[in-house]
C-alpha cells in the first residue's frame, strides 16, 4: 500500500522558496500542492516548475483542507502574523524562516500554536545553513548555558571583511555589496544590527529558557566603523566583527546585544569572514563549542527548512502531541540588564591636539571616570599639528565611558571623539 504523501503549502517563491522547491523534489512522501506568491508573472528559474500550484491570494494555503504543513517565507510581521495564525487555526503545522516574526510575535504565536497543539519549527530563521534551534532543544538540552557569542549576520560580516581586506571605506563596500547582490538596495535592516538582533533575541530566549524582549536588546550597527579603526584594531591584534552576544549573570540577569567588537585575533570569531555565519555557545557540562557554515542562500537556508518539513512529516499521524522537546516551553520573561550597567573593555580614537600634556589629560579624564588604561598609543603628529591617539581601557562600566566621552568632548586638548568600539573580554 502505497504511504499518505505529507502536503506542503509554500509561501514565497523568492530565493529561499525556490531552493526548497527544488530541494522538496527529491523527496517521495513530501507533496507541494499550492504556492502563495506576490506576482503570478514573474519568470521563476526553476526547472519543471509547475505553475498550477500558483495563487497570488496566501489564504488560499492557509485555509486549503489538504494542507498539512505551511511553511512561511515571506518575512516581516504583515501579512505573516496573520497568516500563520489562521494556519494554525485551520489545523496546519508551520515552518518558517521569520526571525522578525519570531522576535517580535513568538510569545503570541507560540502560546497560539500550543493551544491549537501544533508545531512551529522555524531553523532556517536563526543564521540560516547553520543547525543551531534543534541542538539547543535537544541534544544541548542537558546545559546550562551562560553565553553565546555569535555572527548572525552574512551582510555585515562581508562589509566588514572587504573592509579589512581591502583598506577600503565602509560606503565604497557598501556600494560593491550592493552591485554584486549581496547587500540589499535599503541595507538598513542589516547594518543597522536589526537583523541580528532579531536572531540574538530568539536564540537568547531559547538558551536561557526564559524570554527576552527585543525593546531590551541594545543594538548599534556598523556604519560609524571606519578604516582608520580596521587598522588601528589589526595594529593592536584584532579584528572589528558585528557580534550579537547574550549572557546570562549569577544574579539572573540577561545582557543581550548587538554591536560591533573588536575580537582577539586568536579568537574564533575573528577568522570567520565574509558571509559565513558563526555562534559559538558556552555551557555546563559542554564547556565551550562554535558551530559555524552559511548564514543566508537559496540552499543553505533551504537545508534548514526542509530539514523542519521533514521531521514534522516524520511524526504526522504516529503520534498525538508531535515534538514535544522541540515546542516553546519557557513562560517567565527574563530580568535584563541596561547597556549602561554592563562593564567592558574599550577601544578609543581621539583627535588631539599637539599640546604638552595631551596624553596626561586623556589619562587624567579616565582616572576621574573611574577608568583605567590597558594601553595608549599615538604614531606621529600629522601635518595638520593634531595627533590620532588610540585608547584601550581595561574594564570599565558603560555609564563611566559615556562620562569619559563626553568629558573628552569638553577638553581643550581634544578636537574630536572619532570612535568608540567595545573590545572582546576574554575573561
Ligand atoms: N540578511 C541576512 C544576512 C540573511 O545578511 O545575513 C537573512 O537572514
């Protein structure tokens, strides 16, 4: 007797959809019987491609009776919010790869799911290729994990990398990026650290066990990076990454940002370049792990997706309560602590002037500020008679920093604050 096929129902056709299209062909038991798209006309690269299974209207999957699974890859909170939730109302299990919707709507769709007992399996939302929800929910369910540090985002990490590479400025990156297709036509979402937010938010929530709230999460993206700073931190042994980290105090306090750091170049994350992505978690009894591989693409992304569709098909009608490990199962929301309580390492660029006793001022604010120098460099005086004076501070609390900057402001000695960038603390 020939074996029920599982029927999908797709929801964008656009890069990810398209690879899991062609992904789903090779799979025998796994049907596509409808494709929401926005426009019915446009020329798709996909060989074979049947265009019956087109509708331009999503309700048409959601409500469709044959439906089992719907897997939503549009993105963004509108139509999605509402589209999920009435698949789940009309009985279907989802699949997404929103991590907008995630971080923004998952208490709600989550709480939805579990009413209606059904399943949200959403890997390919979280640094895309990359099997990273599934280890966490289950086979590094044993841990207590206490710290993630991660690079969620391909399109920054390019930037960041040309940058480095070529000694080139952020905005001519940008504009290659952009040409070659790797950056959007409105970047923002990604330079602007949105994007890993959202990541750092539901990989947060999920390590932690409790919720995190984006409106909590610091964000700064990578816009103010400059050249100057690549140089200046590769001087000093480093390398600028975006990194999105979560930590979770003794006090139960979560940190949870995004922003860039200088990292050691010993560490992991300074040698994962371009649009490779990377989360690197330490727990107990693991101790410290990376997992590392492609954040974004039509087929990396499409590994996760079909690897969600597969296991739900894998339970469909062998059990009642599919999954249970792999369902939301944390309520309380997490204490977070405020950017300006958390204490870190940072580097400086200053424009001084080239006056007898600069660098005492600079060490004298700092002292004042309750911080303290690891070290202070400055190469030469520049023709214009000013100095570029690169700081490393040891530890220090945010809030002192802030008084420090703005105090560098004021000082007659100083023309400008060019940079301020959190370094790695290793310890
Ligand atoms: N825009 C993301 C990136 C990929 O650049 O990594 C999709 O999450």
């Amino acid at each position: 007797m020939e074996n029920k096929k599982i029927k999908i129902g797709l929801i964008g056709l656009g890069t990810v959809g398209s690879g899991v299209y062609k992904t789903l062909k090779n799979f025998d038991n796994i049907e596509i019987v409808k494709i929401a798209v926005k426009n019915k006309n446009k020329k798709r690269n996909i060989e074979d491609f049947d265009e019956s299974l087109i509708t331009d209207n999503p309700y048409e999957v959601v409500t469709n009776p044959e439906i089992d699974i719907v897997c939503e890859l549009i993105g963004g909170i509108d139509p999605a919010f509402d589209l999920i939730k009435t698949a789940i109302k009309n009985g279907k299990h989802i699949v997404t790869a929103n991590k907008e919707l995630l971080a923004k709507k998952g208490e709600e769709i989550f709480n939805f799911a579990e009413e209606n007992n059904k399943v949200i399996l959403y890997e390919a939302a979280i640094a895309g290729g990359i099997p990273i929800i599934m280890p966490i929910k289950t086979i590094l369910a044993g841990n207590e994990i206490t710290k993630i540090e991660a690079i969620l985002n391909g399109t920054t990490n390019y930037i960041l990398t040309k940058m480095d590479m070529q000694g080139a400025s952020y905005n001519d990156v940008l504009k290659e990026a952009q040409e070659l297709g790797y950056a959007e036509t409105d970047p923002t979402g990604d330079v602007e650290g949105f994007d890993a937010a959202y990541k750092i938010t539901t990989l947060a929530t999920l390590a932690f066990k409790k919720r995190i709230k984006i409106e909590n999460v610091y964000r700064e993206g990578i816009t103010k990076v400059r050249t100057e700073d690549m140089q200046a931190a590769n001087d000093l042994g480093y390398k600028i990454k975006l990194v999105a980290s979560a930590k979770m105090d003794e006090n139960g306090y979560a940190d949870v940002r995004v922003h860039p750091m200088l990292v050691s170049k010993d560490s992991t994350l300074a040698h994962i370049d371009y649009v490779t992505n990377a989360v690197s978690l330490t727990g107990h009894p693991i101790g410290h792990i990376t997992l590392s591989g492609p954040g974004a693409g039509e087929f990396p992304t499409a590994s996760s997706v079909v690897g969600d569709i597969l296991i739900i098909a894998a339970e469909l009608g062998k059990t009642d309560y599919l999954l249970p490990m792999m369902r939301c199962n944390h309520q309380e929301h997490a204490d977070m602590i405020d950017i300006s309580d958390t204490q870190n390492k940072y580097y400086l660029s200053l424009n001084a002037k080239n006056n007898k006793g600069v660098i005492g001022n600079i060490g004298n604010i700092c002292a004042e500020c309750n911080i303290s120098l690891e070290s202070i460099v400055q190469k030469n005086v520049l023709e214009n008679n000013t100095a570029n004076i690169t700081v490393i501070t040891e530890s220090c609390l945010e809030r002192d920093m802030q008084n420090a900057v703005r105090a560098f402001q004021d000082s007659k000695f100083i023309n400008s604050v060019n940079s301020l960038i959190r370094v790695q603390n290793v310890l």
